[in-house]
C-alpha cells in the first residue's frame, strides 16, 4: 500500500511487523542471525496439506496436542494466562497466502519511503526477534534518513498487545499525523500538512474533536502483506481509521470469545462484536 497509494497514507505504524529492506521477504530475512533468537521451529506441526495444491499454507489451530498448543504459546502469547490464549486462538485463521512470505515485498523509497511511519517495539517477541525488528528499523531509517521511524517500546510478546490496548493507544495518540490540507498548499511529503500530537487528556477532559480525515495504517507481522499477483503491496491495514480510541482489541472481549465485525456499510460507525468460535 506504501509503494502503491502513498499519497493516500497519512502515518504507517508497524507493531513488530517486516518492512523489507535488504532483503525481498520475510523468508529471506528468516536466514539471517538476528533471527536466531525465534521460537518458530517446533510450530511446523501445525501444518497440514500440501501448500503447491492448496495455494496456500494451512495451519491446524484446533489441535489437542498440548505439546504443541504450548510451544505456540510460547512463541507468540508467553505474558497472559492459558485461558487468554485460547481465546486469542478463536480470532486465527488456518490459512495465509504463501506469496505473503515469499514475494518481493521491498520497500521504495520514493514512495513508501515518503510516508511518515512509527514502530512499536516488542521486547518480549519470540516470533519476531526484536534484534530481528531493530535491522528492520536501522534498514529503513538508512534508506530514508530524512524520514526516519518514530520509535516505541513495549514489554510484551507477539501478540500480548492485543491484551495491552491502552498502551497502544496511547502510543497512538501521541502520534504526529500528516493532514491533507483543505486547500491547495503544500506542507510535508505528498502535500501533507503536519498537525500536533493529541495533548494529553484526563478522565475529566473534553473529547478531542474528530480525526475523520486522518488515514492510520497499522500493520502486524500476523498480517504482513497485501499481493496483486506481480508484487507486495505492503502491510495489510488492520485498522484504517484509529479515532479516538475506537481501536480496542481489548483482552476481555477476546477472554469472552468476542471478535471484531466489519463496520456495517463501511464508514465510521463503531466496530460490533460477534460471537466466536468456542473449543
């Protein structure tokens, strides 16, 4: 999406996910030392099917093997309890497509490279090294000095942000968003203009007004990559729009087996829940 339509993003925020620089995909960058730390090996098992008929890779997460339920914790979920993690099982699906992990997924940097962005660190992450994230980072901050990453840190394991949402909101909201300006001036890469950082607020504070027009990407490396048939589009946006602090993925509702639904009609009306699929 960065390569393709930068114009049409105003910040990109990557939480532990590839942005591939030197190499062309994650596979690629798999091969690398700063990978070495991962806990992924054991999680072949999941796999079932053959991926050159199937077109895709399929992962059985329905398992009893506890063996195996508990080396995919380890990996992805380590800092919550066995019954988040169930429940977090719920909201997976078992296929993805192999062009995800193998196409040429590099960045440009006249177009993505434009596009103001923010990593989230993940220190405790054992499918994705942070050593791993941190080339990443360095990659990209070389390739387009002028527009480095703007860096946080969380404590926490692949996927324990899900269960962490008001820190990632706060992130969030300390953000610099890049605006289209409603008139014909240019300000900022793409003719963006740069407004301030949501001032922090209290429980007593006025809501802020509506952030309607700004076009948050978030990407995840459960979700690395859009592809056309000719080439990777960039990360997938797992949410679009981050007003207010509508993004909630919240530990509860994932403990309660609730799981997002698209927005009726699409627009801005609030995300409802569905029931999901229980063991």
């Amino acid at each position: 999406m960065g390569n393709a339509i930068p114009g049409l993003v105003d910040r990109l925020v990557y939480i532990s996910a590839w942005s591939c620089v030197q190499r062309a995909n994650p596979i690629e960058y798999m091969q690398e030392p700063e990978f070495a730390d991962n806990l992924l090996g054991p999680l072949y098992a999941f796999n079932v099917g053959d991926p050159a008929q199937l077109g895709v890779g399929r992962a059985n997460y329905r398992t009893a093997d506890v063996e195996l339920l508990d080396a995919l914790k380890a990996a992805t979920l380590a800092d919550v309890s066995d019954e988040q993690f169930r429940a977090f099982l719920n909201i997976l699906q078992p296929d993805e497509s192999i062009a995800v992990m193998t196409a040429d997924a590099r960045v440009d940097a006249d177009t993505w490279g434009t596009i103001p962005r923010t990593y989230i660190r993940l220190s405790g992450d054992r499918t994705l090294p942070v050593a791993m994230q941190d080339r990443l980072i360095a990659e990209a901050d070389a390739l387009t000095p002028g527009n480095p990453y703007d860096p946080h840190t969380m404590d926490t394991s692949h996927v324990g942000f899900l269960f962490r949402a008001d820190e990632v909101a706060a992130i969030l909201d300390k953000t610099v968003i890049w605006k289209r300006p409603e008139t014909g001036s240019r300000g900022g890469p793409h003719g963006r203009t740069r407004s301030t950082a949501t001032p922090a607020r209290t429980p007593d504070s006025p809501a802020p007004p509506s952030r309607s027009r700004s076009r948050l990407i978030v990407g995840t490396a459960c979700q690395h990559g859009a592809h056309d048939g000719k080439r990777s589009l960039g990360p997938v946006p797992v949410a679009q729009r981050v007003r207010e602090r509508r993004w909630r993925p919240a530990g509860g509702d994932l403990q309660r087996g609730l799981l997002p639904r698209a927005r009726p009609g699409g627009g801005d009306a609030p995300l409802q829940p569905r029931r999901g699929l229980r063991r």
